[in-house]
C-alpha cells in the first residue's frame, strides 16, 4: 500500500520533466509487480468470490451484476482465470441463470453468455486463448447490450478502463476496485454504481487497494449532499446496529423467541403475529416500515462483512420479513422479496399461505371473473383469517380494487363509493392503541368494509330492476345527477329513454378506432350527445 500511495503522489504531482516520466514508468511497474503477484491473485479471486456470493445469498444486491477494475490488461486476464478455477460453472454459457423466467421479448434479445466476462480490446500479441475470448469490436457491444439486460447471465464485468465512464446501467451495485485510480476519475469510476434503481438506494464499492485517501480528496471538490452520499461500511454497520435497537424497543412487549428457536409452523406463526402487532396503529406501522427500509438499504452495504453476527443477521432477516408481509396487505405485493435470504422468501410465502391471504389474492387476481370478491364463499374465506388488522388490511385493499373496477364503468356512482370508503379508511388509520385494545372496535370496522362491499355489489345489479343494462346504468346516473345539481326534475321513464340513447350514440362513435383519441370523431360525438340532449 505504501507503494501505491507513492504512485499516486507521483501522478499528482504538476508537470512531468523526463526524469519524472522516467521515475513514474518504474513506480508503475513496481505496482503491477505488487499487484499481479500470483499469490495475491489467488487470494483476491477467493475474497471476491465469497464476497459476491454472500451478497447474492443475503439478497443484497438488486440483479446480480458486478464489476471489477483491474490495474492492467495481463492482471485482469490472470485474475478471471482464477476466479474460473474457482467457479469453473460462472464460464458456462447460459442465456439467463437458473430459474429466471423470462418474456418472448427477452427470449429475442438475450444471448447465451458466460456469467464472468472481460470487457477490453484484442492486442496483437494477446495469446490465442486471450484474444479469442475478448472478440471483436461488435462482440464488445453486444456485451455492452446484455449487460445492461437485467436477466441477462452476464452479470460480472472485469474491466481496465473501459466502461469506467458514461457507462450507465442503474442496477448495477456493485464495484470491486483494484486499481489506482487518480482523483479526477475516481468519482467517474464509483459513479458507475450510485445511480437510484427500485430496491436500490446506494452502491457498493470494494476497495481492495487504498483507494480511501484519494476519494477524500476527491470529495472535497464535490458539494456536501456528493459527500454525505458516501458511506463506509463502517457507517453502515453502525446504522444496521442502531435500527435494530430502535426496532427492538419498538418490539419490547412482542415475543418473537419462537421465530428463532420455535419449529417450522411456530415460526410462520411469528411471522403473521409480528406483522398484526406491527399494525396495532397507524402511526407505528409507518414507524416500523421506515425504519426496515432504513436498515434494508444499510444491511445491502455491509451484509459482506464479518463484523455482522449470526444473530444480527437473523434479526434483520425476521423484520425483513414482517416489512414484506405488511407490505403485501397493504399493496398487494411485497418489495425486495427477491433481495432477501432465500430461506427467509420461503417463510415469507408459506406465511402468507397459512394465514389464508395468498388464497385471496389469487382469487382476487382472477380478472376473468371480479364478481370473486363479492362471493359469499369469498368473504367466508377472509372471515377466517383470525388477525383482525390482517383481515382489516386486506379487505380494504380488495374494495379499493372492486371500487376502482367500478369506477370504469359508472365514474358518477363510483367517486360516490370511493368518498365514503376514503372515510372509513381515514377513522381506521386514526384509530389509537387503547382503542384497538378492545376487540369490538376492529369487528366494527370489519363490519363497516363488508356492509359498504355490500352495497357496492347491490348498486353494480342495480340496473336490471329499471330495465336497463350495465353501461346504460352508467349514463342514467349521471344524467340524474346533472338533475340534482341544477335543481330541475325529469320523469323517470323519459330518464330511462334518454340514458339509452345516449349509450346508442356513444356505441355509434365508438366502432372507429382510437375514436376517444380523434378530435373529429369527439366533435361529431359532442354534437350528436347537444342534439340529443337539447
């Protein structure tokens, strides 16, 4: 390290006589010596190996991808032969890794590619086995496309200066570092892996030379947000200790013992349990779900390190899991499963499965036939469910989803159902922990969903009792409205005449296309509804 650090005191000093030039050219080359040592080598593929692994065991990385920048051309090929010793099946060529399902499109544009590659240009006196494995020029730009394919197996770039800059793939998290890097083009280079993506909030980088003077010094030209930005594995750890304190206070009267020691159903058990006393109120549901997303984009930094127990680990992995369980009754589907413990993902299922709510939501998914959630079997099987802001979460997202169904149709009447569901909806997230104390309070709220899912199946079949279809019905109501804001009266079976006619005209544009996006057809359309009307 201290010849590195000499190195890049060299490269910053001003000018360059031929007596620097001459001095720089040996500090150079005693660096590779140092760095291409094949021992060191050996050693380096190791760590990154289990590095890269642990990240992808933990979930911490958002699609696998990695790149590793290497000092030179010859150390950039030794080093890729040692990690394919070591992990011989990372050169097999795959179109995706296993178990990735992916689209017809995706099928189109994903080549079979080796998982490790190295991204430099051919040398003439390259040996054979190496110039045959970096390609041509159009080779490089195809690596450059699937790269940048999420689900494409190619997920590690080794590279020397290339793709080091103006680079940009957003998923990419990861950046191994083995380079000497000067100050001008550090902050391009650790650029490469801080750009936001879903289930990514920072970057990675793993210094493996002593880069850390230098990106200090490089910092202190950037503004203080580019500095605040970076943080050390070191700040990770302490923010990943510090959220699991302030979890841990916030799950003092919870007893998770049976999560971590308990068998295989006592665990799921747990699970949905932590997940309904996390929602006891508003207010420390928000807290709870803040705070794991906090520790989800910090634990990502430093699941690497050893300075992490076992016990630290499961304990970011059990709140993890209560985060994705709330999440799926709240929005119907939970983030960063896929970045998660594979054990952990499988808990996070079968819970779901015992408590019932992975059986609804599939029911519920059924497009073909929405009329599901207003089955009498269907809220038989939500009745079941025995956690009573479970069952209370997933109503209110299924009536959200029938309201907004209905809306499509009939906007008058929907806007009507949707304003009193907001209500509902706003008394329940005020609701307080002595309130929620008493059993009765949530049965009322229960009570109240089911009764205004009710009368939303009763209003959607109301238009047969006036002779009338479905779309019909849409137009009836807004007509009638229109007659109560302008405090005039219109005889029922007129009203009934009318809305029919008006659903005649709207079919009569409606047979061209795009006829909602033509302003011709829209203008013969508005004309022909003033006729009508008039």
């Amino acid at each position: 390290l201290e010849e590195i650090e000499a190195y890049y005191a060299q490269c910053a000093e001003d000018g360059a006589s031929d007596y620097q030039i001459e001095e720089s050219k040996k500090a150079n080359a005693r660096m590779n010596v140092i760095l291409g040592d094949p021992d060191r080598i050996k050693a380096l593929a190791a760590d990154f190996v289990q590095h890269y692994e642990k990240r992808l065991e933990e979930g911490s990385t958002v699609k696998g991808k990695a790149m590793f920048v290497c000092s030179n051309r010859e150390i950039a090929y030794a080093f890729w032969q040692a990690v394919v010793a070591l992990r011989p099946q990372w050169n097999d060529v795959l179109p995706a890794e296993e178990g990735a399902e992916l689209t017809e499109q995706e099928k189109k544009e994903i080549k079979p590619m080796a998982r490790i590659k190295m991204i430099m240009t051919r040398g003439k006196d390259d040996p054979k086995a190496l110039y045959d494995l970096l390609g041509s020029q159009d080779y490089r730009k195809e690596l450059d496309r699937q790269f940048k394919n999420a689900n494409s197996n190619f997920k590690i770039a080794i590279v020397v200066d290339m793709w080091l800059t103006g680079f940009d793939v957003p998923f990419l998290d990861t950046i191994y570092i083995d380079k000497p890097i000067q100050r001008h083009n550090l902050i391009q280079t650790i650029s490469r892996v801080n750009r936001k993506f879903e289930g990514k909030d920072k970057g990675l980088v793993v210094d493996y030379i002593g880069i850390k003077t230098q990106m200090n010094l490089a910092l202190a030209h950037y503004n203080k947000a580019d500095q605040q930005n970076i943080e050390e594995i070191g700040q990770s750890l302490i923010v990943v200790r510090d959220h699991l304190d302030l979890l841990g206070k916030l799950f003092h009267k919870f007893d998770a013992s049976a999560y971590f020691s308990g068998n295989p159903l006592a665990q799921l058990d747990t699970l949905n349990r932590a997940a309904e006393f996390v929602q006891i109120t508003n207010p420390i549901e928000k807290r709870f779900m803040q705070l794991v997303k906090r520790l989800k984009a910090a634990y990502d930094i430093c699941s690497g390190s050893e300075a992490l127990t076992q016990n630290e680990r499961d304990l970011v992995h059990f709140y993890l899991a209560v985060r994705a369980i709330v999440f799926k009754l709240t929005k119907g589907d939970a983030p960063d499963t896929a970045q998660m413990n594979a054990k952990v993902r499988e808990m996070i299922a079968e819970a779901l499965k015992a408590d019932g709510v992975e059986e609804i939501f599939k029911m519920g998914d059924d497009a073909a036939s929405a009329v599901d959630i207003f089955d009498d079997d269907y809220l038989a099987k939500i009745e079941k469910i025995k956690l009573p802001n479970t069952r209370i979460k997933l109503l209110q997202q299924l009536l959200a989803r029938a309201i907004e169904d209905f809306k499509k149709v009939n906007k008058a009447k929907g806007v009507d159902f949707s304003r009193q569901f907001k209500a509902l909806v706003d008394r329940y997230n005020e609701r307080v922990e002595d309130d929620v104390l008493v059993a009765n309070v949530l049965e009322d709220f229960t009570d109240e969903i089911i009764d205004l899912l009710q009368a939303l199946k009763t209003e959607k079949a109301s238009f047969a009792d006036l002779g009338i279809g479905f779309e019909e019905k849409a137009f009836y109501d807004i007509l009638k409205s229109l007659a109560v804001k302008y405090d005039f009266t219109y005889p029922e079976d007129k009203l009934i005449a009318l809305s029919k006619a008006v659903k005649d005209t709207v079919d009569d544009k409606a047979r061209y296309t795009d006829w909602n996006q033509r302003d011709d057809i829209r203008a013969e359309l508005k004309v022909d509804l003033i006729l009508l009307l008039a």
